[in-house]
C-alpha cells in the first residue's frame, strides 16, 4: 500500500511537472510572438524614418550640387568672357601694329627714294667739282712756272728759304716765351707751396702735451696707502721688482707717484694697482699675478689701439703686425711728443696736403701713419730708424711709393715719389712748432735705456730696471745660473761697465736681487 501511494505520487508529480512544462513553453512561444510583433513594428517604422530622412538629404545634395554647378558655370563664363576680351585686345594691338608698320614702310620708301635723288646729286657735283679742280691745277701750274721764269728760283728752292727764315724766328719767339713761362713758375710755385702748407696747418688742428715720465695714482682714502706698502714694504718692493716701476708715498693727500720713463711698465703697474685696490687682496703671491695678467691685457690693447687707429684714418689692407707696431707707438715717445699722436698728425696732414696736389691722399696717410715705425723697438740698432721702418714696411708688402716716403724722410736714401717729400715736409711741420717736442727729454731717456742695456749684456740677467731717475738700477737674475757669489760679482762688474761707457751725474747703485722659490701642487 504504501509502496503504492508512492508510485502514485511520483507519476502525479511527474504528470504535473509535464503539464507545467507543457503550460510554461505554450506561454514563452506566446510571449515570444508579441516581442517579434512588436519588433516588427519597429522596424518598420525605422525604415519608414530612414526613407523619409534618406529622401530629405537627397533633396538637399541635388539642390547643393545645382548651385555648385550654377556657380561654377558663371566663373567659367567669366573667365571665358576674360580670355575673349584679351584674344580682341590682342588683335587690336596686332592690327595697329600693322598699320604702324606699313606707315613706317611708305616712310621709307619715301626716305629711300629722297636719298636716291641726293645721290644722284651729289655724284653730279662731284664730277663738276673734279673738272673745276682739274682746271684750278692747271692754271696753278701755269702760274708758279710763270713766277719760277721770273724769280729765276725753283718751287722747292724758294719753299726751303721761306722755311729757314720761320724757323729762325719762331726758335728765337719760343726760346722767349719758356723763359718767361719759368720765370712766372718760380715766382708763383714758391707762392703756391706755401699756399698748400698754411692752408694744410690750417686746417690740422691737435693737442700737444709732452710726455712726462711719472704718473699719478688717485686713492679714495689715505688708509690705503699702508696697504700698498704691507708689512715692513713687502707689498710695494713686490710691486717694484715685478713692474721695474718705482712707487713714491708721499705726504700728499689720496695719491701716490709711479715714476718710470718706461710708459708701458707705467701703465702696467698703474693698472695693477687699480685691480688690486679694487679687489682689496694686496700681497705678494696676488700683487704677481696681478701684473702677469695685466701686461696681457696690455699686449691686447695695443693691437686694439692700431685697429682703432687704422680705422680713424679710413687705412684698409694693413698687415697685423704693422697695425700692432702702430698700437706700440701709444707708448713711445720722440723728444717728448708721443709717437702715435705725432704718427696720426702726420698722416692727417699728409693727407690734406696730398688732396691739394692732386696725388692719392689714401696712399699718403698711409705712408705718414708708417713713417716713424723705425723709432718702435726697444733694444737700440745702429741703422737709422727711418731705413729700419722701410725695411719693415718692405717685409710686409706695402707699395714701393710708402717705403720710399719712409727711408727717405731723413734723406738716408734718394726720393723716388711725390709722396717722400710730402711725408718729410709735414713731418717738419708736426715736429718743429713750438712746444712739441723736449730735447732734454729724449737724451734722458736714452740714458735710462742705455743703464738697462748694459745690465742686460751679462749672461743671467732675467730683468733689470733703471730706477731713481738713473740713480739706481735693479737687476733679476735667475737663480739657476746665478749663484749668491756670482751675484755679487755681477754686481760689481756692472758697476764697472757703467764707469767706464757711460757719462752720467751722480752716483749710480746697482742692486743685484737673486730669488729661489719651491713650488709643489696639491692635487
């Protein structure tokens, strides 16, 4: 029985599990046709809007391409109504042009026609004028053998003395006339010349001021000046030895002297103190590095002053060496007058002088800026300095006319241009006024240089100074060559070379300064 009901119930509920299957699938296929149905709907109402849609665009693009197309023709209309009005243009030109041509061809037609007749006459008159002259020869013959018959002299013969007589007096009226002709050039050349050089000097104008051989160093306060000279002098005797300068401390107020007839040792020890004063470290080490760097910078000065002053004279072309001998001129002098400054006036008025002859003014300047390079070098020559600077100016290409113009303008060689006694004149004219130029100067520099020269003729001499206005002369040696011995022997050596070459005032002291150093570096 119970096994019974069990069978019942498991067959019921399999039953009722297929009935609701049965029921669940019958309901899904209905559901599933109303989401197809509404499905279709939709679909159908998409492709209705798409049509409608799809004909709107298509409205529009045929309207938009009628219009592209309307504009396009009229611009192809108007380029053709263009091309049009330029073929007319162009065959109105062409048409007036022939009408032009075939004026111009009945023009010369006519010119050819009128020419023809002038032809004709002018070959009618010429056949009339030969006949006329055939009968002028003739009677012409006739009539000189009629004056032959009754001269009893030939043509030729009475020709020759008619000749003869002419020639004696136009060689007596000739022989006049050049003499009243150089008569008139020595009155009016000499007035002309000294026309072109008043008018030259004239129209120079420049400051003169005469080297002196000390300068003054400006401090803001006396305080510095114990700086300068440092711990029992070390600093100032630092700066003597490494500049040959000598420094005057003085009671007067915020300046110190720097004496040396040496301008550029001059310069280089008044532009060390400047930088160190500035800088405010004043020691020996420093005080040495100082004036290594400064006399570079001086050396590059220099090339800069010959540049500025090639450049001032409108001078092209000039080889860099000359143009750093003309920038070693700002550091020389010549009796006193400073050397550029008399090269630069000598060129100027070279040049006016040179305009007023006619000659090249350019070459001129040239040649009167060169003029005094001779008088550059340090160490004395015994040639000239005038054939000195020829020779440099030879070695670096300059044209003949300027060397000349340079050798020649202390007549130690034959002028051979215009331009040689251009340059001698005006520097007569640049050297000779008045308060240019110091004599007295010039002799005491040469002396000062002369001390030092004898110095450097011993072998070990590093460096040798002429200080004290000559009253003392410092020598460097090097300490590898020079031992302490030998230094005192060369110092009395010196003295005797002094004694016996040169005349001098006074007392000359001859210190002799031997210096080892040991230098490492820490890496």
């Amino acid at each position: 029985m119970d096994t019974l009901a069990i069978a019942i119930i498991i067959i019921s509920l399999v039953l009722g599990l297929a009935i609701g299957f049965g029921i669940a699938k019958y309901l899904e296929k209905k559901n599933a046709s109303r989401i197809i149905q509404r499905a279709k709907k939709s679909a159908s109402g998409i492709l209705k809007e798409a049509k409608q849609e799809a004909e709107g665009i298509k409205k529009d693009k045929i309207l938009q391409a009628k219009e592209k197309f309307i504009e396009l023709k009229s611009e192809h209309e108007k380029v053709i109504l263009s091309r049009d009005k330029k073929i007319a243009d162009a065959e109105k030109r062409v048409r007036d042009k022939e009408s032009q041509v075939s004026s111009e061809l009945a023009k010369n037609k006519n010119l050819n026609k009128d020419l023809e007749e002038k032809i004709a006459d002018y070959n009618h008159s010429s056949e009339v004028l030969e006949k006329k002259q055939e009968d002028v020869d003739k009677l012409h013959n006739s009539k000189v053998q009629q004056l032959e018959v009754i001269s009893g002299l030939s043509a030729e013969d009475a020709k020759a003395q008619l000749i003869e007589s002419l020639k004696d007096t136009a060689k007596a009226d000739a022989m006049a006339l050049v003499q009243d002709t150089i008569e008139e050039a020595k009155l009016t050349a000499q007035q002309e010349a000294k026309k072109i050089i008043v008018n030259t000097i004239q129209r120079i104008g420049t400051e003169e001021a005469i080297d002196n051989c000390v300068s003054v160093f400006n401090l803001e306060s006396d305080d510095v000046k114990g700086r300068i000279i440092g711990r029992e002098g070390r600093n100032i005797r630092a700066i003597e030895a490494a500049t040959g300068v000598e420094i005057i401390v003085d009671d007067t107020p915020e300046a110190i002297i720097l004496s040396c007839f040496d301008s550029v040792r001059r310069e280089v020890a008044r532009l060390s103190l400047h930088k160190l004063v500035t800088d405010g470290r004043i020691h020996p080490a420093r005080i040495e590095e100082v004036v290594k760097k400064t006399t570079k910078q001086i050396e590059e000065e220099i090339i800069e002053v010959g540049k500025r002053t090639v450049i001032d004279l409108g001078i092209h072309g000039l080889h860099p060496e000359l143009i750093r001998i003309v920038g070693r001129m700002k550091y020389r002098s010549s009796y006193g007058q400073n050397l550029l400054q008399h090269s630069r006036e000598v060129a100027k008025l070279c040049g006016v002088m040179a305009a007023e002859l006619g000659l090249n003014a350019k070459l001129a300047k040239r040649a009167g800026l060169l003029h005094d390079i001779g008088k550059v070098p340090d160490s004395e020559t015994e040639v000239p300095h005038a054939i000195l600077g020829m020779q440099w100016a030879e070695k670096f290409g300059e044209k003949p006319e300027v060397c000349n113009a340079i050798g020649a303008h202390h007549d130690e060689i034959e002028m051979t241009s215009l331009l040689s006694p251009i340059v001698q004149v005006c520097d007569a004219i640049s050297g000779a006024r008045p308060g240019a130029r110091r004599q007295v100067l010039d002799s005491y520099i040469q002396r000062l240089k002369d001390l030092e020269d004898i110095a450097f003729g011993f072998g070990g001499v590093k460096k040798a100074y002429a200080i004290q206005a000559g009253r003392e002369l410092r020598v460097i040696v090097e300490s590898e060559k020079v031992s302490d011995e030998k230094a005192a022997n060369l110092s009395f050596e010196i003295s005797q070379k002094i004694q016996t070459d040169m005349t001098y005032p006074g007392q000359v002291k001859i210190t002799v300064i031997r210096e080892t150093r040991a230098v490492n570096i820490a890496k």
